[in-house]
C-alpha cells in the first residue's frame, strides 16, 4: 500500500535542485533537431497546487521555491517552465517533472510516465492528457524495463523514487545496471534523499564503484522540521550532458549562500 504524496513536498529544496538540473539537461538535449524519449519511472500528479492545506502543512515549498525563484534568470529552462505553469494555472501552481519535460520537449519527442497510485495516476492523467504522454499504471522499474533500449535511442530516463520501500536503497544500483546494459546511450538520473541516517550511503557507493564516469552531485541544506531526517538533495547522473557539471556547481552556490 502506498503512502507516499508528492504534494505534501512539492516545490521544495530537493525539488528545485532535481527540477531545474532536469529542465537544464532538456533543453540541452533540445538543442539538436533529433527526436528524443523521455521516460520517468515515478512520475506522480505532474501538477501542485502550493495553496492546498498538504502544502501549507508543512511548508516546505515555502522555504523552497519560493525562496530558490530568484535564483534562476528568467531564461534559465526551469524559470521559462515556471512562468509558463503559473501563467496557464495560476500563481500558487507547480509544475512536477512530467509537466516540466512536457512544456520542454517538442511534438516530435516520446514521453512515457510511469505512476503506481491509483489517484496521483488519475490525476497525471487528467494533467497530462493534452500533452499526448504515454501514461502508464504500472510499477516504475517494471515499465522502465519493458521500454529499453526506446526508439528514438537519444533520450533521458528519471528515476525518482518515494524510496518508502526500503529495501529500494538495496535493489536500485541493480536496476541502474541493468537499464544502463539495455540502454547505454541514454542518460540516467536518479533522485535520492541526503538523510541523517546515512541510508542512502551504501546505495551512492555501489552506484560509483559502478559506474565512475557518472556526476554524483549533492546540496545540503537545513531540515524541513526539527529532527527531520533529510538535510539534502542528490542527483546521479549517468552519460551527464556537456556542462552538465558546471551547472550543477552554480546551483549548488546558490544552496550555500542559504545555509
Ligand atoms: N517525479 C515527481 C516530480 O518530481 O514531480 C515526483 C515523484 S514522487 C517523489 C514519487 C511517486 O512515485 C509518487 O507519486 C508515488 O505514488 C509513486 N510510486 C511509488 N512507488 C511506485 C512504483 N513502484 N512505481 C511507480 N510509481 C511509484
């Protein structure tokens, strides 16, 4: 049974830092007149409403981006996407990672996403539908799996797991693996939790050893609540666009200017 909801952390620190490197890395992708698939293992609603009691309960978006929103020029990928989302739905919308990639990507891109909840699937649906996304019910790996290698072969594929699960800390290196086999041209990002209980460790070890020409990068900042357990964001990154590296370093100023 899943628990897990994205509004609840919608627009925070960990999603700015994973939003805007994805949005980066798209519109570098765009920038060749290829066709691309884009693919997202763990899609959620694709759409926030920042005014809806699960986000002002704890708040988090508020420390996140709606302090982070002058960091980004406004031609920045992900400042264009915000303005565009809040233009269309108004001032307290937030875009998730599927919305970002579909007002990112072009008519002749594949989208697939992937989403296991029953209502947070129900409700990509109905904000993904006018985008001609191939929306899919399913378990996220499993679909992953199902779609690699994807015609068109250039591509990216987000993973960005709930990890409510955990033993999704044991099997993901595994996945990562196989997927990198079946697909070893498209670039791989996966989300993950900078967490007080060092859980996330072990995997970011085996992921490295793995594959050492990867980009691990990590921000840290303050705890949503007192003694909550994540202090920071991750991104690893397999087959990193070029500058990839260099943006990610900008960003990470802007995190420690805040701490
Ligand atoms: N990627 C989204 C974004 O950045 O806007 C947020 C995704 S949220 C962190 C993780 C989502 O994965 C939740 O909506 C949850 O319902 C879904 N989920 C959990 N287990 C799953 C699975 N095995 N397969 C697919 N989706 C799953």
């Amino acid at each position: 049974m899943l628990s897990y909801q994205h509004i609840y952390h919608a627009g925070n620190l960990a999603d700015v830092h994973k939003h805007a490197l994805l949005a980066w890395m798209l519109d570098y992708l765009t920038a060749k007149d290829k066709p691309l698939t884009y693919i997202e293992t763990h899609a959620g609603r694709a759409l926030y409403d920042l005014s809806a009691d699960e986000a002002l309960k704890t708040g988090e978006a508020k420390a996140g981006i709606a302090q982070a929103r002058k960091w980004f020029k406004p031609e920045h990928p992900y400042a264009r996407v915000l303005d565009r989302v809040t233009a269309e739905d108004g001032l307290n919308a937030y875009p998730g990672s599927p919305l970002i990639a579909a007002h990112l990507l072009r008519p002749t891109d594949t989208i697939h996403l992937a989403e296991l909840h029953p209502r947070e699937h129900a409700a990509l649906e109905l904000a993904m539908s006018p985008t001609g996304a191939k929306i899919h019910l399913r378990d996220g790996f499993e679909t992953a799996f199902a779609l690699c290698p994807p015609m068109p072969r250039r591509g990216l594929l987000l993973i960005d797991p709930s990890y409510e699960i955990k033993e999704d800390y044991n099997t993901i290196f595994r996945h990562i693996a196989k997927l990198h086999r079946a697909w070893n041209v498209g670039i791989i990002a996966l989300w993950y939790p900078i967490l007080t209980s060092r859980m996330h460790e072990p995997m970011l070890e085996a992921l490295s050893a793995q594959h050492p020409d990867a980009l691990r990068h990590e921000v840290r900042f303050a705890p949503a609540r007192p003694g909550h357990g994540m202090v920071g964001s991750g991104m690893f990154v397999l087959n990193p666009p070029y500058g990839l590296s260099q943006e990610a370093k900008r960003l990470a100023a802007d995190y420690n200017r805040l701490r």
